[in-house]
C-alpha cells in the first residue's frame, strides 16, 4: 500500500455502507426469490454462482448467506455449502406444539410488567402492521417482519431472556414456511382481518393487565395453527420421509 495515501474514516464508512447495502439487497432478492418460488427448500446456494448473478464479489453474498442463516431461511453443512432449509408438515406442527408450550408463559409474565408507554409504542407497532396488511400491494415479506416485531415487543418485555431465544429459535426454523404461506395468505381479505383481530385482542389483554386471558388468546391461536397447517402439495412441504 501507498504510505502516502491517506485513507479517511469517511472512506472507510462509505466502503462498509456499499459491503451491507450489497448484502442487503442480495439476501432481499433471495427473500423475494423464496417467495416467488424461484428458489425451493432444500435449494443449494452456491456463492460464486449468486455472485455472477447479481454481478457483485463474494463477499456480499457471504454476507447476504450468513443473514439468510440466522433468520432460520438456510443452513451451512460440512462439506456440502449452505442450502435452504426443508420443512415437513410434521416439522411445521412441531414448531407450532413447541410455541404453545412456550410463548403464552412469556406473554403472561409481559403482561404483569409492560408499563402505559410500552403499551402506547406497542400500539404503534400493530397500527403499522395494520396498514401494511390493507395495503392492495401487499409484502409478505414486510407483513412478516412487522408481525414478528409486534411479538417479540411483547415477548422482550417479560425480562425472561432465556426462554425469548428458545422463542426466536422457533420462529427462525418456521421462517420459510412463514414466508411461502404468508404470500398467499395476505391475498385473504378475510384472513388479514382475522390476524388484526389478533393482534388487536392481544393489546386489549396487555391493556388489562390480564396475563391469564393473553396467555389463552396465544394458546388457542398457536393450537389452531398447528391443526390447521396450510398446503398438503409437495410444492410447499417435502415428503416426511428423511
């Protein structure tokens, strides 16, 4: 290197913004990629390939594959690379039995503690999430994200640290069924109302102070969901033969 080059802490910041733009728009377009169904479960990535696509140098992509990672849409395997998850409908119903037994505990002990400015953001979060939902050009994706934050304000709240990881590990692993299911769901007028119907009665029990009646809203949302899983074609869900 030119001793004679000065090399600012402007520059350095503008290099690290291009790396992380890059790589948030690589792994948007494979979140895209995902849902459009371009992209299947189980799907090998592989990272000089995506970076001749997109016409960018590995290390975005690398990026981009890591972040795919920890929000439960792909894993690295030894000696193979990273892939998309795969998902069987039982694997999709354990998820859901294992939320159950979890996230009705945690909102119940949030509800004990969520001070009136706590409730007043939370209202701001679910008021966004209401708009993004009635939208006629509607983002799963968007919605996704806007849901998952809704909850987990709530989740943080109850101070139980430990079990809040268990939880976002769970809905790490349920991420890509989420996606898949959310681009179809979101088109049901009838079941955006229902999510807001949701959201909204979740609110009213923090309101109160109720943990008891937040924790059976969760409960019975979470067991009707893991009864009613969507999609019985392989497009969806592999076999449940591994």
């Amino acid at each position: 290197m030119d001793m004679n080059v000065r090399v600012t802490m402007k520059e350095i910041n503008s290099v690290e913004i291009q790396h992380n733009t890059l790589s948030n728009l690589v792994l948007n377009k494979l979140m895209d990629w995902i849902m459009d169904g371009k992209l299947h479960m189980g799907e090998k990535l592989n990272t000089e390939e995506l970076a001749n696509q997109f016409n960018v140098s590995r290390m975005p992509i690398r990026e981009a594959l890591n972040n795919l990672e920890k929000i439960g849409l792909a894993e690295s395997i030894p000696y193979v690379g990273t892939r998309l998850v795969s998902l069987t409908k039982e694997d999709v119903r354990q998820i859901y039995i294992a939320r159950r037994a979890i996230e009705p505990i945690v909102a119940s002990y949030a509800c004990e503690k969520i001070t009136d400015e706590q409730i007043a953001e939370l209202e701001t979060i679910n008021e966004t999430y209401k708009q993004m939902i009635r939208k006629e050009d509607i983002s799963a994706k968007s919605v996704y994200m806007q849901n998952r934050y809704y909850h987990f304000f709530i989740y943080k709240i109850s101070g139980l640290d430990r079990l809040c990881t268990i939880i976002e590990s769970l809905w790490d692993n349920l991420s890509f069924f989420k996606l898949i299911y959310g681009q179809t769901y979101i088109i049901n007028r009838e079941s955006c109302e229902k999510m807001i119907q949701e959201h909204d009665s979740y609110l009213e029990a923090l309101k109160k102070r109720d943990g008891e009646l937040l924790s059976n809203l969760l409960s019975d949302n979470l067991d009707y969901r893991s009864k009613h899983i969507p999609y019985e074609n392989s497009a969806y869900f592999v076999s449940n033969d591994k």
